[in-house]
C-alpha cells in the first residue's frame, strides 16, 4: 500500500517527538539558566526551543513565500511550560501537516530578503531540511548539555551510555 507524503511525515513526526519528549523531560529546572560556553545557549533557550521550533516552522511555511525570521530566544520559566510548549507544538503539526494536500506540500517554497531568494525548495523538502532535520540536531545539543551536566541521557536512536534501548 503507498502511502502519502502526510502519512509518512506524520510517522515520522509522531516518533521523534516521543524520544524528543523523552529528552526534554530530563531538563532540570534548577538548571535552566545554564549555558556550557558564553556562545552558546542556555539550558532553558534550547529547550524551549525544541519545544516550539516545529509548531513555529509548520505555521512559517503555511505561505509560499516568507521574509526571513528574526528567531527569538527567550529561556523556558519551568520544565512543566517546555513539556507543554512541545504538547501544543504537537498538536499544531499533525493538524498543519494533515490538511496539506499533495500539491501543497510539492509546491515551491521560498525565504527571501529584500527581494533576494535565501532558499528554496518544495514544501515537503523545508518540512523535511529544516523543521525536522534542524529539530534533530537541537536535540542532539541537549544530549550533550544533559551528559555535560551529568543527567542520564535517553536512549534515543539505540542504547545511551545510560540507557538500553528495548
């Protein structure tokens, strides 16, 4: 049975944020404001982050043609508003992501400034490149902020260091 670029978008969606789920909830909330250099974000910048980028980038690439983001980064008050940040990011993909059609997620996207084309591609290929891939490696980063601060790190793709996978 084929299935659409929805179905497969979406079971690839549902399982990375489970094991994104399983990361952000090892985020200390006594450690939000921690950074491991003065160049990097804090522990409470990235989480947040992670739990907002895919609702944020879903509804940015709701036109075909978007100006290039500023891209705040305001740190997390509590690990309970990250969890329900990603819960609210959750459900606004699977919706977003449900009622494109086909044709909608083939068409061309663009990021411009000042008239200037930065990127471009097809909606599906953005979805893909930089909601997904990007969410991947800010989770990886908090891998590394969680073995940097000594938390057990999930098993994500396979066993951790802390963890087997089953």
């Amino acid at each position: 049975m084929e299935r659409s670029l929805n179905e497969l978008l979406i079971q690839e969606f549902s399982e990375e944020a489970a094991s994104t789920r399983q990361v952000l909830e090892r985020v200390p909330e006594e450690k939000l404001s921690w950074a491991p250099h003065e160049k990097s974000m804090t522990l409470g910048q990235l989480a947040l982050h992670i739990a907002i980028l895919p609702d944020r980038l879903t509804e940015y690439f709701s036109e075909l043609t978007r100006n290039a983001p500023d891209v705040p980064l305001p740190e997390a008050e509590s690990a309970a508003q990250i969890l329900t940040e990603l819960e609210q990011s959750e459900a606004a993909v699977m919706e977003k992501i449900e009622e494109w059609s086909e044709e909608e997620l083939m068409a061309e996207w663009k990021m411009v400034e000042q008239e200037q084309t930065l990127l471009s591609g097809t909606r599906y290929y953005m979805i893909r490149s930089i909601l997904l891939n990007h969410w991947y490696h800010h989770r990886g980063q908090l891998t590394v902020y969680l073995r940097l601060l000594d938390i057990p790190v999930p098993a994500v793709y396979g066993s951790s260091a802390d963890e087997k996978s089953l």
